[in-house]
C-alpha cells in the first residue's frame, strides 16, 4: 500500500484552554505521513483575520514535545513549556505549526533538548532544516490563499521534506516515543514508579534519558498528562470537579485545584465557569 501524506484529522483539544469569551481563530490539523510517524506528532494551521484593536489570547497547556512554527511575522522553533503557553493574535495573518514527536527534539537540536525548555530560536539558526530557506518556502505557498487547503498541503509537504532528514530514530528515542504513548493510553499511571515498572527500568535510566532527550522530568510528564486529562474532562462536563480530579489521578479534589491553579493561573472552578457563555 502507498504511504499517505498530510491529510486532516479532527481535532483533540486537550492542551488547549478554553473560554466561552476568548475567540480560537480557524484552524485546520493534519496528520503527518506515515514514514514520519515516528518524527510528527501532527501539523496545525490557524488562520485569522481580526477587526483593528481586537486581540485573541490563545493559552495552551504545552505537550511534552518540541514545536516548528512559521507564521507572517515570525519562524522558531519551541522547546517543551513547562508552564502555560501564550500566543496573542492580531489583525490578519496564518501559522504553520509542528508538533513533533518526543524523539526528534534531539535530532533537530543536534544534542540535548534541556537548553531549548522554556525556550525559543530562530527558525533560521537550525541547520538541521535549512530552516531560511524552509521559512521563505512556506510563506510563498500560504500567502495567496492562507484558509486554502491546497496550500496547507503543499506547505506541509516542504516541511516534510525537511524533516525527513532528521531520521531515522534510534532506540533511545524510541523510547521517548513510547514513555509519552504509554502515558496517554494509561490514566492509571500516577507515580513515577509505576511508570518505570511499566518500561521496565529504573527511575534513574529514565530520568536521565527524558532529561536529556525531552528536556522534562518523568515526573513532570506524569503530571501534565493528569492536567490535559482533566482539563478535557471540564471542557466536556464529564462530572463534577471532585470526580474529575479522581479520575485524572489526584488524591483528592484540594490537590487537584493546587496543581491546576499552579500551571494555569485559575482553579478549576474558574476555569468550568469560563467554558459557559456569560
């Protein structure tokens, strides 16, 4: 069977905080073909276009991944946010995003994902994907119909092909891979040890390997996995916050809101309030 290339999929919103009175732009996903499964989580392509004066603020509650971003007025390439992340939308423009697998910070950075947590470069400072030349691509293919998506194709295929040069995935990040799928497929995974029992490796092994490769601590992973798990939970109204926090592996409702409120900067109840329409 041929591979397929970039092609829509729909939508799971679970990093992506909500609000009945804070506007999302369009937006168009796609998932990457399937030769670079192992490199790409998935694209996305928002398009706005806003009345002069008006802002949107998108906040979102980042995957434990790096991301490429090529948009009208800037190309970076973002390492894992451990907090929340913002992006302020203005006037008119479009992004072209990547949200790459675990295993492929490493190989677009050339080393150690650590420096780039928190952090952000110029898209054409990385060599790994020719990254000026890639930027001045993109923008020529989105500018004549940003909302097309014809183009959104033809865009994602000129990042393909410049990631494919990052492969292939050696076992270390293999591993990664799969430390972040075992974590989304098992809300049973609460503590640190369960989740090495799980790899079958000690916690050292695999603090060391998510430090360097992911730049994020196994238990951080464990931790923003609960917060995407809940932070669905209340945009869906599956219960009240007290059968959310159980459900997404808390101890208890005040341990839940602690951590919620620590990453988000509101409580639960703020936020499942922020879902309804004024």
């Amino acid at each position: 069977m041929a591979s397929q290339g970039p092609r829509p999929v729909e939508p799971v919103d679970r990093a992506h905080l909500t609000a009945a009175d804070r506007p999302s732009p369009p937006i168009w996903r796609y998932a990457p073909s399937d030769d670079l499964g192992d490199l790409v989580m998935r694209y996305w392509v928002p398009v706005w276009d806003l009345p002069a004066g008006l802002t949107w603020s998108q906040q979102v509650l980042q995957y434990p991944v790096c991301l490429i971003v090529v948009s009208t007025t800037y190309a970076i390439a973002v390492g894992p946010d451990t907090g929340l992340g913002r992006v302020d939308l203005a006037g008119t423009g479009w992004g072209v995003g990547t949200m790459l697998q675990p295993a492929a910070g490493s190989l677009l950075l050339g080393g150690s994902v650590a420096p780039l947590t928190d952090h952000r470069v110029d898209l054409a400072t990385l060599p790994s994907l020719d990254g000026a030349r890639l930027v001045e691509e993109i923008r020529g293919i989105m500018a004549p119909d940003p909302a097309s998506p014809r183009r959104h194709l033809e865009a994602l295929r000129a990042v393909e092909s410049r990631i494919r040069r990052l492969g292939p995935v050696d076992e270390a990040g293999q591993v990664c891979n799969n430390v972040v799928a075992l974590l989304e497929a098992r809300p049973d995974i609460v503590h640190v040890a369960d989740l090495c029992a799980a790899l079958r490796m000690t916690e050292r092994s695999l603090q060391r390997l998510t430090t360097e490769r992911m730049g994020l601590t196994p238990k951080w992973l464990i931790q923003r996995r609960r917060l995407h798990d809940a932070t669905l939970a209340i945009k869906e109204g599956r219960g009240d916050l007290a059968s959310i926090a159980v459900e997404s592996g808390y101890a208890d409702q005040a341990h839940f809101t602690r951590d919620f409120k620590r990453f988000t900067g509101m409580t639960p109840g703020a936020y499942l309030r922020a879902q309804r329409p004024a």
